[in-house]
C-alpha cells in the first residue's frame, strides 16, 4: 500500500513539476511563465537548454537517484524520496550557479561602465566605447561584447544592445542598456555622468550582498551537514550490516524512515527559505 501511494505521489510530482515549468496557469500566463523560466536558465549560463530540455534533465536525474537508492539500499519508499531529491536536485544546483554567476556578471558590468564612462569622457562615442570592451573590457564580458560588437555590424547599435540585455538578463545591465538607448535616441552630455551614478550604486550594492553572503554562508554549510548526516549514516549501517536495519523493512518501518527524512528536508528547506536574499527583479523585459 505505501508503495503505491508513494509511487502516486512521485508521478504527480513528475507532473507538477513539467507542468508548471511547460504551461503553467494556461494560456495566458504559460509564455510569461516559461520567459522566466527561459531568463533563469540564461542568468545561470544555459543558453541553449529550453524548458523542455531542463524537465526532461531533472526527471532523468530523479530517475537515476532513485535507482542507485534501490540498488544500496532496497527500500522502495526511501528510493522513491532520494528519486524526488534528485528531481528537484538540478534545479537546486543551477540556482546556486545562477547566484554565483550572477554575482561575477555584476562586477565585470561595474568595471565595464566604469571603463565605458572614462571612454566616453575621453572623447569616444557611446558605440565605439561599447564596441572596445571586446578587446579591453572585463574578461568574463569579453565574449559577450565580442557578441555586440558583430551584432552592431549587422543591425545597428540598438537592436544589438536589445540582445544582450536578453542573453545578460541582468538588472545592472537591464539599468545600462536603457541609459544608453535613451542617450541614442535623444542625445544628450550627461551619458557619461549617468553611467558614473549606476557604477557607484551597483557597486555599493554589491558590498553590501558579499557581507550577506558571507553570513548566510555559514548556515546554510551546518544546514547541509546537519540534513546530510543522518542519509550517509543510514547508507553506511545499511551496507556494513543489513540485517541491523531489517526493522524498518516493513510498511511501518518505510512510513517511520519517510517520515523523518520529510522532516529533515522541511527543515533544511525552511532554514534556507529563512536565510534568502531577496532577488533583484529585472528592470526590463
């Protein structure tokens, strides 16, 4: 009995999980959702990976975690849990990549309107201070710029800066590109003194995140540690002496084992949810 309603659950959380990501809410919400779920993937360097592609990533991960809990452990309902650990894993780990790139994305794009600012000063136009920063920019942006710099070649300077700020999908950037095309489209001297105040308020922003993250850093470790302790000791007794364990081999025992392992992660997920930063929501879209 525990098997089925375990092996219920697992398939309409396979479900969920597609359908929020593929056609959430219907029609008239599913595009918006799934531009966000399209600008996540992008922020996190998965440019060429669709919604569709990340579902189908995520329910072979589920598949293959819950197959090597079988195989080690051979409780189903154990192996079903470790297979929803595995299918919200990915997920889990291209937020942690999206949160770190992020954080490098912005500290080159402060240098970059920074070295854009002094460009401008010195004479440059907006165009040739941007179209320089593929030689001279911050390295990490350098492909990025590269990608601009062709981009102006073949469609001009604002259709090209429209794409970055898609491919980028950041708010510092989302912040810059709408500067300088407002610059474009009406002119103007104070460009390089817009520029100026963005850098030095992403740049303060920022500080004040790297002190968060460092604190935030802290717990979310003795978080990990203390929500992985118990699955490693369990995996360990269990393949050391199986009979130890022989207990838990029944329904009662598998409902007592999910029971706690369902605490433990509503635990570790609340104390993340606790400790989170607030996101910066893009300024464009």
């Amino acid at each position: 009995m525990i098997t089925h309603i375990l092996s219920l659950a697992f398939g309409v959380g396979l479900y969920l999980l597609y359908e929020g990501l593929t056609n959430p809410g219907g029609a008239r919400s599913g595009a918006a959702r799934l531009s966000r779920v399209r600008s996540f993937l992008n922020r996190a360097g998965l440019r060429d990976v669709g919604p569709v592609e990340f579902v189908l990533f995520s329910l072979g991960s589920g598949l293959a975690l819950g197959g090597a809990g079988y195989l080690l452990l051979h409780w189903t309902g154990i192996s079903l849990l470790l297979g929803l650990a595995g299918l919200v894993g990915p997920l889990a780990y291209y937020m942690y990549r999206h949160d770190r790139r992020r954080s490098v994305l912005q500290t080159g794009l402060i240098e970059a309107i920074s070295q854009v600012r002094d460009s401008i000063r010195a004479g440059l136009a907006v165009e040739e201070a941007m179209v320089g920063l593929a030689v001279t920019g911050p390295e990490s942006l350098r492909p990025e710029f590269g990608n601009l710099a062709r981009e102006i070649g073949l469609h001009g300077f604002a259709p090209a800066l429209e794409a970055m700020r898609e491919r980028l999908a950041d708010p510092v950037f989302d912040m810059v590109s709408a500067a300088l095309l407002l610059n474009e489209q009406v002119g103007g001297r104070n460009v390089s003194q817009v520029l100026d105040h963005l850098a030095q308020a992403a740049r303060g922003e920022q500080r004040t995140q790297q002190e968060i993250h460092a604190y935030q850093a802290r717990n979310v470790t003795s978080a990990r540690i203390v929500a992985a302790v118990p699955l490693l000791l369990l995996i360990g007794i269990r393949a050391i002496s199986p009979t130890y364990l022989a207990i838990f081999n029944g329904a009662g025992g598998q409902i007592m084992l999910a029971t706690i392992f369902l605490s433990i992660a509503a635990g570790y997920l609340g104390m993340l949810w606790l400790t989170r930063l607030p996101g910066d929501a893009r300024v464009l879209r």
